[in-house]
C-alpha cells in the first residue's frame, strides 16, 4: 500500500501499486541527481493513471514539478501540451543549451525566423 499524504483530497492508499511506486520513487531519486528518465502510464479510465501522478507529486522532495493535462479543444494546436507544461519554466529558457534553447523559443513564437512566405491579416476597424 502507497500512502498519498499531500494535499487533504488525495490522503488516501494506493492499493496494489507497490511496483508502480517503486519506479516513479526511482525516477525522483534519478531527477534528484539530474538523471533524466521517462514513464509512460496507460490504462483503462479510472485504473489509477492521475493517482499514480499524485504520488509521484506527493513525493517529489526537493524536485521542481511543472504538470499539464491534456485538453481535447486543443488537440488541433501544435505544441499545446508543451506550452502548457513548460510555460512557468520559460524564464529558465536561456540556461539551456543553444539547441534546446532555440528549439523551443521556435515552439513557443518567441523567436524571429526568415521565412520565405508571409501572412498578414487585416480587419475593418
Ligand atoms: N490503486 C488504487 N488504490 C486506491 N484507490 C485507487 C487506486 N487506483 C485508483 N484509485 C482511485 O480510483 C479513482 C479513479 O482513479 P484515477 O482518477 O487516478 O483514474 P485515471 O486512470 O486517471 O482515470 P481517467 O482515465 O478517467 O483519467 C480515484 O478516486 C483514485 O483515487
Ligand atoms: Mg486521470
């Protein structure tokens, strides 16, 4: 049993999800380290996906967390999910490296490009 001890609405147990801990335990330590490291949940609706999220932000220690969640209007908008994951670290952006840096300024419309055709839009006043 994983106990989720943070916010009152999720002061519960996870039952049965004993592994699943263990490995979103080991990812913090990694990120803890600067070691990177991914973990994808999948399942059926209401299998314990956002639970399992709530631990992992429920015992994150000392690691910054920024945290999203996907909206079906926006599925049609490039870059949404990462917009709205990585928006409240963009003042960080230019401690990363040129590539990544540029990459997501170009994401983001934050950065000038040549480009070899241009739009403009007008409307009556
Ligand atoms: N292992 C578990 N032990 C105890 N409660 C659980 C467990 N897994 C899920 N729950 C509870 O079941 C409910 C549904 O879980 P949750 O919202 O995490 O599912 P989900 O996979 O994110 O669903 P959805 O796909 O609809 O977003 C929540 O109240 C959650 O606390
Ligand atoms: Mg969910």
């Amino acid at each position: 049993v994983a106990r989720l001890t943070g916010s009152p609405s999720i002061n519960c147990v996870l039952y049965g999800r004993e592994a699943e801990c263990a490995l979103i335990d080991s990812l913090i330590d990694k990120a803890a380290e600067a070691r990177s490291g991914v973990l994808v949940l999948g399942g059926e609706p209401g299998i314990g996906k956002s639970a399992l999220l709530d631990y992992a932000a429920d015992n994150r220690a000392s690691c910054h967390l920024l945290r999203g969640e996907g909206v079906e209007s926006e599925v049609h908008l490039p870059y949404a999910a990462l917009h709205q994951l990585l928006y409240p670290a963009l003042g960080r952006v230019d401690a990363l490296p040129a590539l990544q840096s540029v990459a997501l300024r170009s994401a983001f419309g934050l950065r000038r490009r040549r480009c070899r055709t241009a739009s403009l839009l007008l409307w009556p006043p």
